[in-house]
C-alpha cells in the first residue's frame, strides 16, 4: 500500500511538471506568434513604402527620358540654351532617382533587420 501511494504521489507530481512546462511552452508559442505578427506589419508597411518608392523611380526615369528626347531635339534645331536646359531638369531628375535607390536600400535593410530581430 505505502509503494502504490509512493507510485501516485510521483504520479501526481510528474503531472504537475509536465503541466507546468505545457503553460511555459503555450506562453513562448504566444509571445513568438505576437513577435511574427508585429514583424509582419512592419514588413507590411516597409514595402508599401518601398511601392511608393518604386513608383516615383519609374515615373522618374519616364521623365528622364521625355527630358532627353527633348534635349536631343533642341540641340538638332541649334536651341543649345533650351538644350542645356534640358539636360539640366534631366539631371535633377537623376538625382531624384538615385535618392530613390538610397531609400529603397533603407527599406530593404530596415525589412532584414525586422526579419533578423524576429529569428
């Protein structure tokens, strides 16, 4: 009789371990799915802004072009004033793009870093 309540009482105090470690796992799962879910919705907002970015680069280096042709065609009918002009905008225009390009490496940095913290 003493050995079967030795048994139970080693029974009843494994159990409670084991519970205690399900409660200690449960919390970590929770904490790491609350981590995922706030790295999640900053990777959501990094490129949303990274689209924005994107966008201004494409719509800038569209311009770019415009600039040039327009350039070119002031320097064929000998309006070299507008020309410079010309290829002074396109340049400003170049300028915005690689700002662009130095933003979108932020972002992209800002997003591995979130990634990292998140391992």
């Amino acid at each position: 009789m003493e050995k079967q309540l030795k048994i139970a009482q080693e029974v009843i105090a494994s159990s409670k371990e084991v519970k205690g470690q399900t409660a200690m796992a449960r919390n970590r799962a929770l904490s790491n799915a609350q981590q995922a879910t706030v790295a999640a919705n900053e990777l959501a907002e990094k490129i949303a802004g990274s689209s924005n970015s994107l966008f201004s680069a494409a719509e800038s280096a569209e311009n770019i072009k415009k600039l040039i042709d327009k350039a070119i065609t002031a320097v064929v009918e000998g309006e070299m004033e507008a020309a410079r002009a010309l290829t002074t905008a396109a340049k400003t225009a170049a300028n915005n793009v690689v700002s662009v390009k130095s933003t979108l490496c932020s972002i992209m940095g800002e997003a591995y870093r979130i990634l990292f913290d998140l391992l």
